[in-house]
C-alpha cells in the first residue's frame, strides 16, 4: 500500500534541498530532478510544498514528462488540502527574459576595429 501524507507533512519539504509536489492526490519527492527539469528550477520551487496540478497541466507535457513525473511518487496525500492550493488565477508562465550582455558595446567596438585593419591592410597594402 503507497504512503499517505497530510497537506501539513508536504508543505514541510518546500527547499531545493528537500522539494515535494503534489499532483492531483500523488505525492512527488523531485529534489533530485529539479536541476534536470527542462523548464527550469524556479518554477518547481515555487511550487514547493504545494499543489502543482493546474500549472503541470496547463503547459502540457509530454507523455514523457507524465511517465518520468510518475517515477517520482512517493505516495498520497490525504485530508484537508487547502494548505496546498496555489492561487490558481495568478498563476501565468512566465518565459526566461534574455537581457542584453553588458559587454554587447564593447564587442560591437572590437568588431568593427578588426573589420576596418583588414580592409586597411588588404586595401593600402
Ligand atoms: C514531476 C514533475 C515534473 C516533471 C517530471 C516535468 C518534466 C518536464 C519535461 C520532461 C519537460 C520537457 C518537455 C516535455 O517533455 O513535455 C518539461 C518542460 C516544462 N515544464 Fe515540467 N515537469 C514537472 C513539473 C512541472 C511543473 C509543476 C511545472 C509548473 C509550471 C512545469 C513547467 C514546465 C515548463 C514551463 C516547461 C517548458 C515548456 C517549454 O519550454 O515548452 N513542470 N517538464
């Protein structure tokens, strides 16, 4: 018979140190996948300790990642699981922002002085 867990007990393991989610009523131990996972750690630690049925829906994973979620399960929850509710309708992804290297100028500079020797160089001599 699989373990059964409170809401209480999962919300205790909520670091990346020691991270549970829950599924539907599965309980999920993924400390040890959580450098792996393909859509990064920040989204699985905020759900750390929580409910992530709605967001691992919404983005629909492959039949893959529901196969690999399953290795994880570690048992059910049980009883009142208000604790572990996230609030749904603020929930959005969010992609990675890419920002501009600082060094983009410089790079720029060095570029256009290494483009212009060899112009000089081919063209006066
Ligand atoms: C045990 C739990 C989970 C497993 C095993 C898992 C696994 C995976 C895998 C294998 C992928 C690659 C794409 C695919 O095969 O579908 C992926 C992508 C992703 N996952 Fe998860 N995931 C889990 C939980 C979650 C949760 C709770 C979220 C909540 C937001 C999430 C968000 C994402 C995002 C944003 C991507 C990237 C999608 C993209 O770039 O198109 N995952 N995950």
């Amino acid at each position: 018979m699989s373990k059964t867990y409170s809401a209480a007990e999962v919300a205790k393991h909520n670091n990346a140190a020691d991270l549970w989610i829950v599924y539907k009523d599965g309980v999920y131990d993924i400390t040890k996948f959580l450098k792996e996972h393909p859509g990064g750690e920040e989204v699985l630690l905020e759900l750390a300790g929580k409910d992530s049925t709605k967001c691992f829906d919404d983005i629909g994973h492959s039949l893959e990642a529901i196969n690999l979620r399953e290795t994880y399960k570690i048992g059910t929850v049980v009883g009142d699981l208000s604790g572990t509710k996230t609030d749904d309708d603020n929930w959005e992804y969010e992609p990675p922002k890419y920002e501009w290297s600082p060094w983009l100028p410089v790079m720029i500079a060095v570029g256009v002085v290494v483009y212009a020797s060899i112009f000089y160089y081919l063209w006066y001599l």
